[in-house]
C-alpha cells in the first residue's frame, strides 16, 4: 500500500498516524521454512540484508507477513547511504557489512499472521495482532514496533522533528480501511526545508544548447565550496535568459572541494559534463533530505537571492540528524 503525498495532515479524526521511517521499505513473508524481503517495486531484497533474513527465519511463528522499513543506526544517526551500500553486486561485501552495520526491522503493519489474512480488516484490528506478534517474538535485535497516534497534535510535533536524517515525515492511514496493495490508499506530508546555495555550475540539456540543470554549492568548514545537489525545475520560457545569464560567468574556479562525479551506468557522456561557473549567484531552493551532505533527491528552484553573500552560505543552514534513541524517546 502506498501513501499520496499532500500538503497537511487530515483533521477529521478517522486517521491513525505513524513517522515516516528514513529507511527501505519491505515486506516480510515467511511460509514455513521460507523468508522473503521484497521491496516496494517487488524486487528480492534478502540477499542484499542476509542477518534480517536469517533473524525472521527463527521467529516462532512460521507463517506471517509484515510492512515496515529497513533501518541501519551508525553511532547516533541512521545511515541511509549505509542501507545503499548494501545494494552491492559482490555477496563476500554484503556479508561483511552486514556484521559491521546491522540492519532493523521497524514493522508498522501486519497483512498475515498464520491461517488468518488480515489485509481484509482495518488498521486497528492489524495493529493489535502486530502488537500481538511483537510481545510473543520479543526479538529486538531484528525488529523493532513503530509508534503511532491517533492524536493530531502528537502527529504534527513528530512533523516538526522530521527532515533530519531519521523521519521522512508523517504517514496518515484511515481507521476503517483495509490494506490496498497498489494503491494509494495511505496520505503522507513530508519534511520541506529551504536553503540558500552557491551556483557552482550548470550542465547543458541532452542534445541542446540550453541549461538543463544548475549544480548547488555550499562552503565547508575550511572555505571550500562543495557539490550538494542539483535544481532542475527550469521553465522553457526562462532557458534561454538563464543560459546566457550563467555563460556570462564560465570560466571560473567551480567547486574546489567536493565536485559533481563523472559518468555512471545512468549518464550519458553528455549528461556528465558540467561548466564551471564563478561563485556570484545565490539560489534559494527547497529539500527534503540530506544523505552524506547532499541534498538526496532534486530540488526545487524557489528563487534568486542577490541580496545574499556567496560566502554566507554553508552547511550550518542544514538540519543535523536526530538521534534514532533520542527521536524514539521523543515520539513515543
């Protein structure tokens, strides 16, 4: 089942919400001996976290499918670009992460539980047999309950803790309706934050003459001007101006600490090549996560700032990442 995004949580009062992990989302199914991870497009995931399939395959209860995320807490944070790290070709590395960065299963929905199919019935009848589940397995090491509300306020202060490495945002399920595999039967708001970002570069559009895409910039500790993103929501009425406007400052120094990486499996020789610009325009543009410094996802350009010094912008505008214990305390 899948979530609509939209702009604020609903107010009626028919809704159970629950955080919206910062993870993978999986499914478990076990049939007897068998587990089964799968992702949300369906594709097999147990050979990327083999310690989440071989914790499962020694549940007592033989028969049972969970919906829920895939976590790896580092240290104090999660770790997103740790849960990438496991999408690895070679099995010996898999392995060897998965002893040195131990996934979790945080369950938040129960679609089977032996003989009995419970996507039929609604979320506070499948709560309760996943609440059951949980108090029977007591296996924290492998999976973790996710809270919920059926408070609106309570959901709205999880929101205001989202967008810094641990919540995505607030996920509103309706209390009468049944689980609808496909279907965007679920509502979602997520975190959106702004930054103000140095242009450091564009790169041309496939087989065009025009900007397709600025590349943002933000100064590091030691005054280096990092790669952290991109922005490409760029009408075709405003490409030509802007073309012009960021070929006027080619040839300057670009990114002089972490710069935008080369061709990948998904890049055209084209689509890499990038102009380096002189650090004079300043971006303000909207996010919603932050992996490894980077902004994860594209942004969306909101407007120029010439009232803003290059210099001025930094890392320190981006929300550190909350701490998994201290987040868990907090919504509970």
């Amino acid at each position: 089942m899948e979530a609509k995004l939209v702009r604020d949580l609903p107010e009626d009062g028919q809704w159970q919400f629950e955080p919206k992990w910062d993870g993978f989302r999986c499914l478990v199914a076990r049939h007897g001996a068998k587990v089964e991870l799968s992702s949300k497009s369906g594709r097999p995931l147990a050979r990327y976290f083999p310690e989440i399939a071989t914790g499962f395959a020694q549940f007592r209860g033989r028969h049972f499918i969970l919906d829920g995320e895939l976590i790896i807490p580092i240290g104090s944070s999660l770790s997103f670009d740790a849960l990438q790290m496991r999408l690895h070709p070679a099995h010996s590395r898999v392995i060897k992460l998965s002893h040195e960065t131990p996934a979790l299963f945080m369950a938040f929905d129960m679609l089977k539980d032996e003989s009995a199919d419970l996507s039929v019935r609604p979320i506070e009848e499948r709560r309760k047999a996943l609440e059951s589940f949980y108090r029977r397995e007591k296996r924290p090491g492998i999976m973790r309950l996710s809270p919920y509300s059926r408070d609106l306020a309570e959901a709205r202060r999880w929101l205001g803790k989202a967008g810094g490495g641990a919540l995505d945002g607030v996920v509103a399920k309706p209390l009468q309706g049944p689980y609808k595999p496909g279907e965007r039967a679920m509502l979602k708001v997520k975190c959106m934050r702004t930054a103000d970002c140095v242009v450091g570069g564009f790169r041309y559009g496939e087989g065009s003459q025009e900007v397709g895409s600025i590349l943002l910039g933000l100064y590091d500790a030691d005054g280096l001007l990092d790669h952290v993103g991109f922005s490409s929501g760029i009408s075709d009425r405003e490409r030509p101006a802007l073309t012009r406007k960021l070929e006027k400052l080619r040839g300057g120094p670009g990114f002089t600490g972490k710069a935008p990486g080369g061709p990948s499996r998904w890049s055209t020789e084209r689509s890499s090549e990038w102009q380096a610009l002189k650090p004079k325009l300043v971006a303000e543009v909207q996010y919603d996560q932050v992996t490894g410094h980077r902004f994860r996802h594209g942004t969306r350009f909101l407007r120029w700032r010439p009232d803003k010094s290059p210099r001025q912008c930094d890392f320190s505008q981006l929300q550190q990442e909350v701490r998994p214990r201290k987040l868990l305390a907090a919504i509970r």
